[in-house]
C-alpha cells in the first residue's frame, strides 16, 4: 500500500510539473508606461506626466488587475510624446507599453498580452455638416487632422492620404471647430470624452474606417513566463465578467 501511494504521488508531481508556473529573477519589475489615451488610459487633470495612482482609465484599471492576479511587479508611468515611450519599449528590456493596437507593422516588434480594450477608428465632420463616405479613399482632397503615430493616422496615411498630425489629439478638435481642417481622423470613443470635456455636441461621424482591439505591447526581451501569467490573468477576469466600464461607467 506504501509502495502504492509513493508512485502516485511521483506520478501527480510529474503531471502537475508542466503546469507549475516558472521562476522570473529575483527582484524582476516591469517598468510600464502609457499616455494621455482618455477614456482607456488619463493623467489626474490631464497632465502629460503622472504615476501610479495618478493615471486611471479603463485600460489602467485592467491592466492593474493583470500584474496583482499574475503576482508580477510593476512600476507605471504616464508620459508625453507618444513617440518616445513607443520608441523605449521597444529599445529596453522588461519595457512595457499601453493602450495600443497590434498594427501588421507593429505585430513583429513586440511580445502581446490582450486585447484589453476596443475601439473605433473614426472620420468626423464640425457641427452642421452632413457629409458621409463610404470609405477612405473618398476623403481624397479632404483636409484631414490626425494624432502622430498613431495606429488611426497610420492607417489613414497607408491609404494615400496625408493627415496634419497634431501632437495631442484633442488640438484637432478646435481645429475643426474653426476649420483649420475638414476631418478629423480619431478614435471613438476617445473623441467623445474631449468633446464632452469642451462641451462640444454634434459632431458628424462621417464614416468608420477599422475595429480594432487594444493591447499591452512588451518588449520583445520579456521572459515567455511573464507573457504566459498576464494573458492567464487576463483570460481569466474575462471569464468573470470584469470590466472597468462597471468600475468606471462615467468613462465608458
């Protein structure tokens, strides 16, 4: 009976081994950072600078919720240009960037844990304006204002078009409020927190060009563990139903 029960604990070590989870090194720390990305990702009062508890949004609170279930240590930071946090993730080791989408040209460049939010990419006309386009390609002659680097202005650019990239997002919207330009190439639901935020009302959505989900981008050096323990944390506050907009419904 002895004999017995010795190989059948040998045996559940050897089947449950496979599944125990890896040692990452001692001390290891993620080092995050995102931007000014309202609703998914924000600075208290609209900063371009904060850490920690001083940057929310849906996306923040979702991927707070990942590292503690994962028992991952982080470090976050909000910060501005979005050029230069994109360009550390993808130079430093354990560098980790949020919300962003996994563009064909960006898919390679990174490790991906997601998606951990959606949204639109979005043609918008001022107030008053009925116009309607059935695709990109019609807005030809149009001139269009759009966020620098971001997936919607690559998106818009890779179709022929040259948008006026602006270095914030929400400066397109007084500009086409006082027609510096004739569309604005954004996000939804991003532009309808700053138009709320202005207390703007009627804009047009002239069309909808791509759905697209939202990811946490990681540098390609990260251990495959810790991609492993954030997509299980991941996967499993879906299956619970988790969901900032429930945290946070004022932001969604």
């Amino acid at each position: 009976m002895r004999k017995l029960l010795t190989l059948t604990l040998l045996l559940s070590s050897f089947i449950a081994a496979p599944f125990a989870q890896a040692e990452l090194p001692k001390g290891y720390e993620m080092v995050l950072q995102t931007e000014n990305f309202p609703p998914f990702n924000m600075a208290e009062g609209g900063k371009n600078f904060a850490k920690e508890e001083h940057i929310h949004g849906i996306s923040a609170d979702t991927v707070r919720e990942m590292f503690k279930r994962a028992g991952i240590a982080y470090s976050m930071t909000l910060r501005f240009p979005w050029d230069r946090i994109y360009q550390s993730t993808l130079d430093l080791p354990n560098h980790g960037l949020f919300s962003t989408s996994m563009t064909d040209e960006r898919r390679s460049l990174f490790k991906w844990v997601g998606p951990i939010a959606q949204y639109e990419s979005v043609l918008l006309s001022a107030p008053g304006s009925n116009l309607k386009l059935t695709s990109l390609a019609q807005a030809q002659g149009y001139k269009i204002g759009a966020y620098k680097s971001s997936a919607v202005s690559q998106r818009v650019e890779a179709q022929g078009l040259a948008p006026v990239n602006a270095l914030r997002d929400q400066e397109n919207l007084q500009k086409l409020l006082i027609g510096k330009i004739d569309l604005w190439a954004t996000s939804d639901p991003v532009w309808r927190y700053y138009a709320k935020q202005e207390g703007v009302s009627g804009l047009n959505t002239v069309l909808v060009f791509n759905s697209s989900p939202l990811y946490l981008a990681l540098n390609k050096d990260t251990p495959d563990e810790v991609i492993t323990r954030l997509q299980s944390a991941l996967d499993q506050m879906k299956t619970e139903g988790y969901g900032s907009c429930v945290k946070h419904p004022e932001l969604c």
